[in-house]
C-alpha cells in the first residue's frame, strides 16, 4: 500500500500513492472546466540545473530591485550632495525595519504555499494565498500607521546629525504614503515564487525600474511644471513606480495564477490557517527586525564620527548590496525549491539543494571579494563627487576589510534559506540573533573602544566570519528534520508516522 519515498536525513518516510497521483488544478465558479497550473515544478529534474534556472530571475529581479535605492542614492549623491545621500541611507534603514518585519511575517505564506504546491494539494494553496493576503493588508497598515507617527523620533534615536535630519524626514513622509504598495509588491512576487514561477514579478518590476529611473530626476531636481522636491521627489518617484509594479502583477496573478489566485470570500478567513502564517512568518518577521535593529545600532556608532563616515557607509551600502544579491537571489530560491521537495516528500534532494546553493555562492562571493581588493576606488567613484576625498577613502577602507568575510555571512544566508523552506523559521531567527547580537555587535563595540572608526569595520567582519558556524552546527545537529517531517505531514493527512 504504500511505497519508500525518500531519507528524511535518518528517518524513512512512506508515501501513500492516492496522494503522489493527485494533480493540482484551479476549477472556475461552475466547476465544469478546469486549466493546468502556471508556476513549475521544482522537485524533478536536475537539482543544480533547476536552482540555477530558478534563481537567475531571482538575480535580476534583485539586480533590478537594488536599482531603486542605487538611483536615489547616485542622484542624491553625485547632483544633491553628501548631505543628501546620508539622509536617504538612513531614512531607508527605517523603511527596511517596517517592509521588512511585514515581509518577514508573511514569508510564512510563502512557506505554506510552496509546500502545498510540491504536494499537489490544490485546497492547501488557495487557503494559504487568501490568508496570506488578509494578515498582509492589516500588517500594511499598521507600517503605515507606525511610520507616520514614529519617523521622527527614530530618527533622533539613530543619532542623525541635524544637518541631515529635515532631508530624511522628508523621505520617509513621502515614503509612508506608499509602503503599503511596496509591500503588497513584494507579497505577489513570493507567491510567485513559491509555485515555482521567478520569470513574472521580474517582468512587472523591470518596468517599474524604467520608470523610477526616469522620474527620479524629474521629481528631485525639477522638470517644469513639476518643482524640485530634493529627496522626497526620489521617494514619490520610488512609491510611484511601486504601485506600478503591484497593480500589474496583482492582475496577473489573478488571471494566471490558477490554483494561487487570491479568492477571498466571507468563509475565506481562516484562524487555523492564519495561525500556520504567524508561526512560521513571525520569526522571520522578528528576525528581520533583529537584523535592521542591530545595523541601526552599528550606524550609530557610525554616526559618532560625522558626514564623510555616514557618506562612505552609503556608497558603500550598495557595494554591500551587489555583493548580497547573488546570495539572496539563491536563499530565495533554496527556500522555494526546498519547501516544494518537503512538500513531496523528497527530502534529500531538499538536502542536495542547499549543498548546490552553498556552491553558487562561494563562487559568486569570491569574485566580489576580488573586486573589492584589487578596485575598491573604481566601485565606489559613482556614488561620491570628486571633492569627496575622505568619505572615498573610508568607503575603500570598509571595503578591502570586509571582502573576504562575506564567504562565510552568505553562506549564513543560503542556510537560513533552507531552513525556512523546511519551516523550521525559529532556527534562521535564532542564527541571526547569534551572529548579530551575540558576535557582530559585541566585537564592534570593543574594537571600535580600542581603534576607533577602522575598530567598526573590523568588528562587523569578526561577526561576518563567525556567523556561518552557528549554522552549521545546527544544520549537523539535525533538528530541522522534525519542522521538515511535520510540514510533509501537513498536507497528507492519510499518512502514516514516518518510521
């Protein structure tokens, strides 16, 4: 009756063949006709081949991403001033905390969505979309709300020099009047991919690049009728381009979605199915903030040391950023394509995928690494005007010290990506907490104590270089495999304990 489906890591797991023979299809209001499902299926095929088939979009989708905050800096910067650029880097730390807690929270429908997709159970998805999207407009609104009303006084937190603090509250007023559009964006684009489809969130934001691209300079230095806005004109054009790129990826997913179409009628609501959301996302959630919290506490002991430190941090950010988007593309991707294998039930390909992920980016992360030892000037020179001379030599200084510990953060990163794809979410928290807290910031404060501004650069590499050893100990300790065995459990009811 039932046949040997795949090593859970040391536990043999049994699948009944009602359920490996289901097929998952979205049925119209008269149930009479049905259509095959868009997305892909990520558990067949071969395991490095499909990884890097799936996360290619993913790259450019954030290659293109990373564009939006890379234009308002480079016109901020090199057309507005130093002054400008500070103020926008530290207002976009406030907007990461808020988008990135509510994209934390709601990565547990990501979760649930694509393990009932690698299961083919057709219920599972629609229940996990409607909800996702109901906890995702009411986490929405309460960013909007607090980012209205705390703005200012995070920012006096943070330690903001006063000749930056009216340009940054002027970003984040605009910015608060569209963070909802941002974050319903971001929550289409990982449904999306939870069903195995990185192609068409990538089509919807190149457009909204294009535009933002074009009106950045309209609206910060003026174009008539329109007046200069300074950096509120690069945060209208940001929020703009945005609820673009929702409107049309919304619609999309409404008309190709299939079985992931967003259906939200008076029964939708469901509080177990909600439940399932926050206990998977709200880790996540506050793993994000922990992440945003413990950087807002590093750039204010950045602060301290005035403009041309916080300049060179934010030329420099976007360096960290290109180095950071072939490892996030991959967590991405890993967590996509392992919650599908647990879904199915095959566990060591789930395994066999994070080893592939960890490959890709050791490879992409050493050739940055080069880049910023051998060019360090060259990769920072579009963000800093000529008259720059000592925020240009920080930025080089932060670079060549943290080339190399960036092997072993975005090896973290590939981890934590497989831990969420097997919904053990509390590990990736607890990780992140670790190398954050318990190494990162404690080794900047000492060392910045013993050698100043240089000491903060060489702490948060002591804390890039042994952040990748909390996570292997836990992956080798294995209790991952439990959350794993239970999220396979989840959407085959009729199966028997794994033996």
């Amino acid at each position: 009756m039932f046949r040997q489906s795949a090593d859970a890591g040391g536990f043999s797991v049994r699948i009944p063949p009602s359920t490996e023979n289901r097929v998952i299809i979205y049925m119209n209001e008269n149930q009479n006709s049905a259509k095959r499902r868009e997305g892909a299926d990520l558990t067949t095929g071969s395991v490095p081949a499909t990884l890097l088939r799936f996360s290619v979009p993913l790259l450019v989708g954030n290659v293109l991403q990373l564009a939006y905050g890379m234009a308002d800096r480079f016109w901020a910067g090199r057309f507005l001033g130093k002054e400008a650029l500070g103020a926008v880097s530290l207002a976009s730390l406030v907007i990461f905390v808020l988008i990135g807690f509510a994209w934390g929270v709601t990565m547990g429908s990501s979760i649930l969505v694509s393990q009932a997709w690698g299961a083919k159970d057709a219920t599972g998805v629609r229940k996990a979309v409607a909800n996702s999207f109901i906890v995702g407009a009411i986490l929405a609104l309460l960013s909007t709300l607090l980012l209205a009303g705390l703005s200012g006084p995070v920012l006096s937190l943070m330690g903001t020099p006063p000749e930056l603090m009216e340009q940054a509250r002027s970003y984040l007023a605009v910015m608060g009047i569209g963070v909802a559009l941002i974050f319903g964006f971001n929550l289409v684009s990982s449904v999306f991919r939870a069903i195995g489809d990185s192609m068409t969130p990538l089509r919807f934001l190149a457009i909204a690049v294009a535009l933002n691209v074009a009106l950045d300079p309209i609206f910060m230095l003026g174009l008539w009728p329109i007046p200069p806005m300074g950096v509120a004109g690069a945060a209208l054009a940001t929020v703009l381009s945005e609820g673009a790129a929702f409107y049309f990826s919304f619609r999309s997913l409404q008309r190709n979605g299939g079985a992931a179409r967003v259906e939200i009628r008076r029964d939708t609501a469901d509080a177990k199915v909600m439940g399932r959301i926050l206990r998977l996302g709200l880790p996540t959630g506050v793993q994000q903030i922990i992440i945003s919290v413990g950087i807002t506490v590093i750039q204010w002991f950045i602060n301290a040391y005035g403009t041309d430190a916080i300049a060179a941090v934010g030329a420099q950010i976007n360096i960290d950023s290109l180095f950071f988007l072939p490892a996030m593309s991959l967590h991405l991707a890993v967590s996509a394509m392992v919650g599908q294998n647990i879904g199915a039930g095959r566990f060591v390909r789930a395994r066999q995928t994070l080893q592939w992920g960890l490959v890709f980016c050791a490879i992409s992360s050493l050739t940055f690494a080069l880049a910023s030892l051998l060019v360090p000037e060259a990769l920072l020179r579009p963000f800093l005007r000529q008259e720059d001379a000592e925020a240009l030599r920080i930025g080089v200084r932060i670079l060549r010290i943290l080339a190399l510990p960036y092997l072993c953060v975005t090896a973290m990163v590939i981890f934590n990506g497989f831990f969420n794809g097997t919904g053990d979410t509390t590990a990736a928290m607890f990780l992140s907490l670790v190398s954050l807290w318990g190494i990162r910031i404690p080794a900047v404060w000492l060392l910045r104590t013993l050698f100043g501004l240089d000491g903060v650069w060489q702490g948060i590499a002591v804390g890039y270089t042994g952040s990748v050893i909390p996570a292997l100990l836990y992956y080798f300790w294995g209790l991952w495999r439990r959350k794993a065995i239970a999220s396979w459990r989840s959407h085959r009811p009729g199966s028997v304990r794994p033996a």
